[in-house]
C-alpha cells in the first residue's frame, strides 16, 4: 500500500514539474507548434520508467511536430527531473499522445452537428403553424 502511494506522488510530482518545463524550460521550437499540456503521468511501481501523456491542442502537423520535439527533448527532461526532485535514479521518460481530448471533442462536434440538424428540420414544421389561420382559433378571444 506504501509503494502504491509513493508511486503516485512520484507521478503527481512529475506531472508537476513536466507541466512546468513545458512552460519555460524546454526550449525546442517544434514543442510549441502546439499547445501541449500533460494529462496523466504513469510511473512503474520499480521507478525506472515513466509513461508521460501529453494533449496537443493545434492541427495533426502540429501534433506530429510537437511530438518529435517532446521526444527529442525526453534526456533533457529525464536530467531536469533528476535535478528537481532528487531521485536516487530518475525513471526514463517517454512521452505519448493522448488522444482522449481529441476524442471527447469530436464526440462534442457531432452532437452539436446533430443537434443543430434537428433544430432544422423542427423550425419548418414551428413555421408552418404559424402561417396557418386554422391553428391559430384561440388568439381571437
């Protein structure tokens, strides 16, 4: 139960300090195509490796871009975890795609899709009552 807890602060602390570099630490230009922000940080339960998701909010090149950026820059970040949190052996650092968000939005755009269409078909039929003398008997009283 200990080891769980300790992992999960591991983690909760590297998603921290992650988020901060993001910000103003690493300085490779393709990690800002995108706005990139860490949705969830996985640690083993050893320490040794850590599985970092990552949302990027901009077009699938500037996802692919910001990727190869993060990738690039993992040593950097695995040193600058090392340095701030002062680990005995810092786990490595791999970064994914999580796509969650991107999934959640298109679900989101297709409701409103729809439910725009029903708007759409439901405002002829609103109209032609209206328009309609015969539907409108008890407005004379």
């Amino acid at each position: 139960m200990a080891q769980s807890r300790r992992v999960e602060r591991v983690a909760a602390l590297i998603r921290r300090e992650v988020s901060e570099l993001l910000m103003s630490g690493i300085k490779d230009e393709r990690v800002h195509h995108g706005m990139v922000s860490v949705t969830n940080v996985e640690v083993a339960g050893d320490l040794q490796h850590c599985r970092i998701f990552v949302s990027i909010f901009g077009s699938a090149e500037d996802r692919e871009v910001a990727m190869a950026g993060l990738q690039a820059a993992s040593t950097y970040v695995k040193g600058e975890l090392g340095r701030r949190l002062k680990m005995r052996r810092t786990p490595e650092v791999v970064f994914v795609l999580d796509r969650g968000l991107e999934k959640g939005n298109t679900v989101l755009g297709l409701l409103q899709r729809l439910e725009t269409e029903r708007r759409e078909r439901e405002e002829p039929q609103a109209g032609a009552d209206e328009a309609d003398p015969a539907a409108d008997t008890d407005s004379d009283s």
